[in-house]
C-alpha cells in the first residue's frame, strides 16, 4: 500500500511501473521488521550471504556482477537543455533523446521482479537543509544499503508533506549489460536514471548521483556548495575543536583522514579527532558569517583494502556490525578479508568472484575496490555534532590528490581567489574507485572532476563568488600524502601521522604561527611540523616540502591546456592566478 498521499510521487510511481512492469510495488517504510523480511529474500537467492552472527552480528556478503564493480564515468551523463551547462568535462546528450533511449532500455525491465519505493532524506529528517529523494529499484542490495547509508523511511512522506520538491531516482538492474549501462542525470528536471548496474556509486542514487552531482547543479543556484569533501573535527588539550573539509578524489584517503587516531604524543596531550563525514560536504555560510557544514549521509561506503587494525582501526570497528560487505574475500569462517587486513591470507576461502582461492596464486582475494556499508553511529569517533542539523564550522579547507612529484606535502593558498586557483589545478593518480586505466595522472579540480552536475568553468565561478559573499571565511590548503622515492615508496609515513600537518593547518588559520612564501604559496618552516615520535627526519621534511620549479613549469604547461577547453567559461582570475604562478617561477 502506498505510504503518501503526495500526487506528484504517487504519479510518478505509477508512471515508473507501467514502463518497467514489476510484478509488484514494495513500500519501503524503513522498519527493521521489513527491512529483515526483505534482506531475507536476498539470502534466499544468495544475492546475501549472512555472515558469523558471532563475530559480525547483523553483516551481509554481497557479490556484484565481474564486469560491474566500480562507477563508469565514461558512461554518467549530465543532460541539461544546453550542452554549455553539462560543460567540456561531463558526457551530455540532449535530454529528449536522452529520456527516449532510456524509455526502451526500461521498459519491461523490472518484469518477474519487485519495484521497492524508497524514501530518503539527505540530512537530518525535518531540518532545514535536508533534501529529499525517492528511488525505485530492483535491487534487494540497493534497498539494504540505501537503509544503511541515508535516512529512510516514512517520515521522509510526513517532512515532504504535498510538495513535488524531491529528487526522482529510478534504477533498474535490467540484464547489468555493461555495453547498456547509464547513470544519467537532469539536473533541470530534479530526476537521475540509472540501468544496467548493481554497483555503489552507480546506484545508491542518494550518495554521488543526487547528493553532488544534482546537489551541485541546485548549491549554485541556491548559494551552497556541494563538495567531494570529508569533514573531521581536532579537539585540543584544552577541549576546543576546530573543524577542517578535505576534497581528496576516490581512494585518497578521505575515510582515513576523516577517522585519524592521532599519534601516542598527540593522545597523551589530550588531542582527539571526531569524524562528522568521510566523503561529501554540503556548504552553507552560516548566521555568524562562517561556513557550516552537514554530511548529508548516514553512512559509509569505505574502500576494504588497506584497512586494518594499524591503518584505520575506527573504521574496521565500524564494520564489525550491521555491516554489508561487497567483493570482499569470504572465509571459511564465514567471516570476510582483504588485503591489507592482516599479514594472514585464510586457506579454503572463497575470493570476490565467488571462486575457491588460493593465497599463494598471486591473484588478489578481493577486489581493489570491495567496499564496506557500515552505519555512521558504529564509529567509535563519530562527532557529537553528527546529527547536528546546524553542522560544523569549517576553519580550513583542504585539497588533495595522488602525485608522486611535484606537489609538496602542504602548502596554503594566499587568499581565497588563490585557493579556488588551488583546488582547480588539483591533479591526482586514477584508483580502482571507476573503471578505467589505474595510476594515471589526470586533473581533477576539487575532486568534483565525475561528480559536477553543470559546467565546470561555472562551477570554479561559483567558488569565487562564494568568496566574496562569505563573511568569514576558511583558509585553503592543499596536501599530498603521496610523494614516492625513486624506489616508489611513499616518503611520509601518512594515516596517523597526518595529524602532524593537520596540526599546522590549523594553527594557520588562527594566526598562531608562521611560514615561508615559496612561487606557489606558503609551505611551513621546517621546525614549525611536530616530527617528534614520527620517525621522519628534518632532511625528509624539507624534501618533502620543496617546490621542484621544474616540475611546477610542467605543471602549468597541463593546466594551460586543461584551461583552454573551458574557453570563455573560465573565470579571469583564474587565468590571472595561473599567469602569476608562470611569473613566479621565473
Ligand atoms: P572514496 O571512498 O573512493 O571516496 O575513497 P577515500 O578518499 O575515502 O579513500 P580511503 O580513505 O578509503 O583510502 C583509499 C586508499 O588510500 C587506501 O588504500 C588507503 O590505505 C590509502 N591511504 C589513505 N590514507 C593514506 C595515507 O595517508 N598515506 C598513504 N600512503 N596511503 C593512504
Ligand atoms: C567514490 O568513488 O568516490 C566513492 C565510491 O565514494 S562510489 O560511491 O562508488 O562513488
Ligand atoms: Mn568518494
């Protein structure tokens, strides 16, 4: 039975299930009651496998198809009226001829199967900055992890009330064709369609598709933002917290930032970190003229590999309950590994594709990108303004990417025209978080390169603007954890130790100490970063702070090419701030 009474969702439903024919509608109502009967249903087709109650009490396996494991960029579209909005960076195709293709790729798509409605809010439920969405779909895991990773439920209905004020989302299995497969967005018509996956960031239409690329589109409209940010708070010996956000692209280390134990002397001298976010930021200038920042999300979608007890030990006990686990190995145990877990491969496991897998192959158990779907309250760091629907007040803002060379491991931006020229220069590695070569140096402004739902020229225009509406506003930084040796071996001993550079981020932005002017910015004094217990010398410090002039004057020869694709969208500043940086590395 329908849960609302809303024409315009009620429409709508009706209008999705005559073009994809289910044989039946599911309500989705949020109650764990349901929710049990529904993940029952999965296990029954093994599209769940129940793991140890004991050990992992309430957590799933789930195995995507082998050809749909990470999201497709080359296949997510931005279909506004004019291909100018979409921009030279996001695939476009007119949306009329867009929604027709569409049509007869869902039609009859959902026939033998269940529609499951699902309401959701982006944001705590009622408060004044949630939003909204409703997603149809044929897939048991969409359901289950959606409950896990937004609010759901129906007091979604009762806070939409007759409004047609939500996000539409219709996703449908199909036949997971990959040749047939796309995430499409119509920011102008509120709406995101997606076929032929079962995968993440493809289909959890709340995280990627509504709450950046759709929100974006809406946040310049509406004087917000909407970044690919983690938002983290550091509380100091004398129990004041400071908040920063952090833009990292996929898999660079967001979830582990956002979770940080500081090291053994930052612990004794009382210093704690309090995760608010691990992966998306909205932005709004608050009554006291700062930036405030919500995460719009309820959970996290963590990348399994690498995780363990020395890395990240707040977001492996996140997963030790309620937890689904995707293209991880299956143990005989049935318990769940990956690399990076431990030193310790199990013997007679069962590897991501659902194969026998020996250890000693040489072949990976689990995937690079086998995530986690873990609820935000099991973190044992999770912020006490979490469900704060005011959110945080953001004293710094830090970009980030994966560079070998080239950008040191900090440096502040000038100003915030400076900043926004920072964060559009940002260039980092591809990862195993989208299809596609791995490794390979791309530029990926503010990490939103596959999550901005409009123009990027606007888009580095709306940062700008922000800036002078602002009040108060953060400093921008820029970080790499990633410079290798010649032997490719990452330098700075990074995780934990990040603390040491976060330490000196914010003592910038209160004025509290200070740092040398270099050609692109300001880089701390060499005795200004906490190295004691770290392990790292001076002479690593100072290496891992140089600016290459060299490598820079490369640098600025990719971004002038990466500019000109943008043509008259570019903002004149930024154009002015790259040939100010050419001049200073003169
Ligand atoms: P998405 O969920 O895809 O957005 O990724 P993310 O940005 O949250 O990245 P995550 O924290 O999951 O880290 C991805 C990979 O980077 C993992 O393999 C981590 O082990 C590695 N990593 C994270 N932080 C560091 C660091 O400080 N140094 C090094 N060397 N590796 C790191
Ligand atoms: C990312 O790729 O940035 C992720 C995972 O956070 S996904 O939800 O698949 O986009
Ligand atoms: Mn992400």
């Amino acid at each position: 039975m329908a849960l609302t009474n809303n024409k315009y969702v009620l429409e709508w439903v009706k209008e999705m299930a005559e073009m994809t024919q289910p044989d039946e509608i599911v309500w989705v109502d949020g109650s764990e009651e349901q929710l049990e009967a529904i993940r029952r249903e999965a296990m029954s087709t093994g599209e769940l496998i129940k793991l140890n109650e004991e050990k992992l009490p309430g957590c799933y396996l789930h195995r995507s198809a082998i050809n749909d494991v990470a999201r497709v960029e080359d296949r997510t579209f931005i279909c506004s009226h004019r291909q100018e909005d979409a921009g030279p960076t996001n695939n476009w195709k007119d949306p009329k001829e867009m929604y027709a293709m569409l049509k007869e790729l869902y039609t009859g798509a959902m026939k033998g199967r269940k529609m499951y409605v699902i309401p959701y809010s982006m944001g705590v439920v009622g408060s004044p900055f949630a939003k909204y969405g409703i997603e149809l779909t044929d897939s048991i895991y969409v359901v289950v992890s959606m409950a896990i990773m937004t609010r759901v439920g129906k007091e979604v209905y009762d806070a939409l009330g007759d409004s047609p004020d939500y996000i539409k989302g219709l996703h449908a299995k199909a036949d997971l064709d990959a040749e047939k497969r796309y995430i499409v967005h119509f920011p102008e018509d509120n709406t995101i369609m997606s076929v032929n996956s079962g995968y993440g960031g493809n289909v959890l239409l709340g995280k990627k598709c509504f709450a950046l690329r759709i929100a974006s589109y809406l946040g310049r409209k509406q004087d917000w933002m909407a970044e690919h940010m983690l938002i983290l708070g550091i509380e100091n010996p004398q129990g004041e917290i400071r908040y920063l956000s952090a833009a990292f692209p996929s898999a660079c280390g967001k979830t582990n930032l956002a979770m940080l134990i500081p090291p053994e002397i930052y612990r004794n001298k009382g210093y704690k970190v309090w995760c608010v976010g691990d992966d998306i930021a909205w932005l709004r200038i608050g009554e006291d003229g700062r930036l405030w920042a919500v995460n719009p999300e309820n959970g996290f979608f963590g990348v399994a590999p690498g995780t363990s007890e020395k890395s990240n030990p707040n977001a492996l006990e996140t997963t030790k309950s309620g937890t689904i686990f995707t293209n991880v190995v299956h143990t005989a145990d049935n318990t769940v590994w990956w690399e990076g877990l431990d030193k310790n491969p199990p013997k007679g496991a069962i590897n991501w594709k659902g194969e026998p897998w020996d250890p000693n192959s040489g072949e990976k158990g689990a995937h690079p990108n086998s995530r986690f779907t873990a609820p935000a309250k099991n973190c044992p760091c999770i912020s006490p303004e979490f469900d704060n629907p005011k959110g945080v007040p953001i004293s710094a803002i830090v970009f980030g990417g994966r560079r070998a060379k080239t950008a040191p491991l900090v440096y502040q931006s000038r100003d915030w025209q400076h900043g926004v020229f920072v964060g559009s220069i940002m260039a980092s590695e591809t990862t195993a978080a989208a299809t596609g070569a791995v490794g390979v140096v791309r530029r990926d402004p503010m990490a939103m390169l596959p999550f901005c739902g409009y123009n990027m020229g606007d888009y580095w225009r709306h940062w700008l603007d922000m800036g002078k509406k602002i009040p108060k506003l953060p400093k921008i930084f820029n970080v790499n954890w990633f410079r290798t040796d010649d032997e490719g071996n990452f330098i700075w001993p990074g995780f934990g130790e990040n603390m040491r550079v976060l330490e000196w981020i914010l003592a910038r932005c209160f004025d509290e100490i200070g740092a040398d002017e270099t050609p692109i910015g300001y880089v701390p004094k060499v005795d200004d970063i906490n190295l004691e217990e770290s392990g790292v010398s001076k002479e690593t410090l100072a290496d891992l702070l140089s600016v290459d002039k060299e490598l820079w004057k490369e640098d600025v020869r990719g971004v002038r090419e990466f500019y000109a694709k943008f043509g008259d969208k570019l903002p004149n500043e930024l154009a002015q701030e790259l040939d100010k940086l050419e001049n200073n590395l003169k």
